[in-house]
C-alpha cells in the first residue's frame, strides 16, 4: 500500500494536525480554509481552489506535498473518500430529511437531524477522555469557563450545575478587555474548561496561552479545533456540530457537559449533601413566602 493509500483511511483533520506548525503563513490559510469546507472543497481542482484563495497553483501543490501527498490530485482523493464515509453514513437519514423538506414539517426535520449527531457522538466521542475531564473537574475547587457567542449558553448550563456542586465558577464569556480581569486570580491549583467551534480568536488564543503560563489544566470541548490547538490542552472533548455551513446543533456539546456532570455527582458524596441543602433552603423560602402574604 502506497503513503498516499495509508493517509487516505486518516480523517483529514488529523492529517493537517500532524503538520500544521511545519506549514508556511499560505500553507496554513489553504489548511484552515480546507479544514473549515471540507466537502465544499473536494472536488475543486488546484486551479479552482488557488483562485478562490487569491494563491497560486504551485502553493497548493507545495501544500499537498507538505502533508506527505505525492500531488494535489492525491490529496483532493483523500478529502473526497473522507466526504463518501460521511454521506454513507447518514445516507439513509438524509434521504429522509430530503422527504420531510417537501413535506415542510420543520421540526421532524430537526429531531431527525439531531439524532444523526448523537448516533455520531457514540463513534466520536472519546470514553476515556471523558474519564480524565472528571478527575481533573472533581478535583477542582475553582473553575474558569471561556466560551462565547452561542456557546455562552453552555457557560452558563455549567456554572448553574457546578455551583451547586460547591465550586467556585468563573465565566468567561465576552471577547473584550472585561474578561482580563478574572485571569488575574488563576493559578495551577484552578482548571480552565474552554468551550470552542471553528474559530481560533484572539480572546481564546490569550486564555490559553495565559493557563499555560501559570499551569492551570485545561480542558478542551471543540468540534474541529482539536486538530489545530488540541495540544494546548490537558483533554480535549471532540463535539461534532453538523456540517460548517448549516445549522449547528448543540445537542451533543451539551450531552457531553451533561455526562460529565453526572459522573461528579454520581462519584462525589458532597454534591448529595448540596443538594439536599438547596432543597431545604427553598421550603424555607416558601414558609418565608407564605408569611409576607
């Protein structure tokens, strides 16, 4: 079997991983590009592709050939055999999504959509992973959350939930000079969980880098960013989304937050005992009610 017949049972994502630092300033805007429109891109020509990007014809077959591919051809044969094991995949379902967009019944539509992801989830999502990210969780007192835009309603699922586990939650959640501040007070014996899709920002590029200055872990939950940063993390949580260009979902995001949890709770006997205080207090708060009325 040839190298280029080896590389093309790898996910393309995993490719560009392995060579990402070596790429040039070009090489590396024709990876994010390609690793953002995969199935957009299988099957432009180098011409077509050089075009579109504003490059050359020779950068993308010096970039094929950085990745270890013989020629671009060779690497447009990879990314197209990554986008049939996607659509044989879900054959069956799209095919039904394709009959439910007649029908018009939207919400069918989503539900069908959203079970295609989590069935993914039970091939994509790392177990043991999983198990590391509640080690270091359960053994944290103080937790720093970066996410932002649509991600924003995950920090807050966490900070809820992890409160009432007894730890101390610092959000994240804006771009701007506001979100320095928290930053001041972390430390090695803190954890950072960063929730991340498609993009590298600034605000994520300096929170990562700032944890890595003082050894604070870090805990990764990104769809397509592990290739690229991944190893700027303790774990990384793979979170399949949907394709780039549609809709995205946040469903298995949000299961894999929600397993985590559970799994502290079901291995913590002080999360009970929270718990059980927060019930009290509430019955509490209804007597108090009752009295003002």
């Amino acid at each position: 079997m040839s190298a280029d017949e080896t590389r093309s049972n790898l996910d393309f994502s995993q490719i560009i991983s392995e060579r990402y630092g070596q790429l040039t300033k070009s090489e590396k805007q024709i990876a994010d590009y390609l690793r953002k429109n995969q199935e957009e891109s299988a099957f432009l020509s180098a011409g077509e592709l050089a075009d579109h990007l504003g490059l050359s014809e020779a950068t993308l077959v010096r970039f094929a050939r950085s990745l270890g591919f013989d020629s671009y051809p060779a690497m447009r044969e990879v990314l197209q055999e990554n986008f049939r094991r996607r659509v044989t995949h879900s054959t069956r379902l799209r095919s039904r999504l394709d009959e439910l967009r007649e029908s018009g019944d939207i919400f069918e539509r989503l539900v069908a959509s959203e079970i295609d992801y989590m069935t993914q989830s039970l091939e994509s999502v790392n177990r043991e992973a999983l198990h590391q990210a509640v080690d270091l969780m359960k053994n944290r007192k103080r937790i720093f959350i970066f996410g932002v835009g649509p991600s924003v309603s995950l920090v807050e699922l966490m900070k809820i939930r992890l409160e009432r586990f007894g730890r101390q939650v610092i959000p994240l959640t804006t771009a701007g000079r506001e979100f320095l501040e928290p930053l001041i007070s972390m430390t090695e014996n803190n954890l950072l969980f960063v929730i991340c899709f498609f993009d590298v920002t600034p605000a994520l590029q300096l929170v990562l880098d700032y944890a890595r200055d003082v050894n604070c872990p870090v805990i990764m939950l990104t769809d397509t960013l592990g290739s690229i940063i991944g190893d700027r993390a303790d774990v990384v949580l793979s979170a399949k989304r949907g394709p780039v260009s549609g809709f995205h979902s946040l469903v298995v995001p949000m299961t894999i937050i929600n397993s985590i949890l559970l799994a502290m709770a079901s291995e913590e006997g002080g999360v009970m005992e929270n718990l059980d205080k927060l019930d009290q207090l509430r019955e509490r708060l209804k007597k108090y009610n009752g009295s003002s009325t």
